[in-house]
C-alpha cells in the first residue's frame, strides 16, 4: 500500500509539470525582448544549470538567433 501510495504522489507532482513551449529562431529573431529574456534564460538564469541535453534541446534556437 505505501508503494502505491508514493508512485501515485510521484504521478501527481510529474503530471502537474507543464511542458515548456520553446520559441522557434523566427520568433526570436522577431521580437528582440523575447530573444534577450531567453538569451538570460539560459546563460544565467534558470536553464543555465541543466546537463548539456536538455540545455541543447531549450536553447538551440537562442544561440541560432543570436548569430
């Protein structure tokens, strides 16, 4: 019983994640306050402590953009 009780807490707080929309480089390079928030974002703020894969996969079109 304690098991599922704890698998089903863990569903709950998975599930009650919300899926971050990454802007596409066109986005970003057409509108330049989005581009510096997300430019932030990554350098130093909060995607800034991610591993290299996941890092890669939010921020790719920032540094396409910044080019």
């Amino acid at each position: 019983m304690r098991k599922l009780l704890a698998l089903s807490g863990l569903l709950f707080v998975c599930g009650c994640q919300s899926a971050i929309k990454v802007p596409t480089a066109q986005e970003l390079v057409a509108n330049p306050q989005l581009l510096a928030e997300w430019q932030a974002k990554c350098d130093t703020g909060e995607y800034s402590h991610l591993d290299s894969a996941e890092k890669a996969s939010l921020c790719s079109t920032t540094q396409e953009a910044g080019m």
